[in-house]
C-alpha cells in the first residue's frame, strides 16, 4: 500500500489531513482519498477503483458517522450531490477536496503526485 500526505490544513481551530491511498498488487489503479480530523480520525473515503462492498461497486463512498454505521454502508459516488466522478486523477482529487468544503484557489496540484 502506497499512501502519499496530500494536505495537512492547520487553520487556528482544526485540522484536516488528506491522503492519496494507492494499494492493490494486482490492480494498480486502485485509488482512494481519505480525510482524516485531528490526530487519526477517519472522517470519510472516497474508493475510485477497487472492490466492490455490500454489492455497491466503485466509485464509492464511506462516511464515517452513525447514519452509515460508521463507514461500513459504502454509498455510490453517483448519489452525491454535485460530485463530478472521474478517474482522472488530479481531477479526482480536486473533486474531492471541492466536496469535503475546501477552498482551492490557493492550493495548486500538480502532477505527477506519486
């Protein structure tokens, strides 16, 4: 497993970090985004390739919360509201980030992130 810090977002009150999650031996365009509050808690995953979980093919998602047992419901991405799906990769991210609520006009992505 590949797993690349994307952002460490330190405002005064929170802080947020994002990882690039890269795994798979046999499948090496597994991708995930992960967004993590404080020191290590897992807020949500974004799977873009993979397995599927509960029968809910990817892309999906796993919000940690008690309305989705705590990320074990994987959602498919296609039911957000206003998340473009693709599997591009910066696009992806920036998607991301977009749907987490971060501001992007000053963070600049460039490739190649790995």
């Amino acid at each position: 497993m590949k797993c690349v810090q994307i952002l460490d977002l330190n405002p005064e009150k929170e802080k947020f970090r994002i990882l690039q999650n890269r795994k798979g031996h046999h499948n090496k365009r597994n991708l995930s985004y992960l967004m993590f509050y404080g020191s290590n808690d897992l807020i949500i995953r974004i799977d873009l390739n993979g397995q599927a979980h509960n029968g809910v093919k990817t892309p999906h998602v796993h919000i940690n919360n008690e309305e989705y047992n705590f990320g074990k419901v994987a959602i498919p991405l296609s039911k957000l509201k206003s998340y473009n799906v693709t599997e591009d990769i910066i696009e992806s991210l920036s998607e991301f980030l977009k749907y987490n609520q971060f501001d992007l006009t000053s963070i600049k992505i460039d490739e190649p992130l790995l």
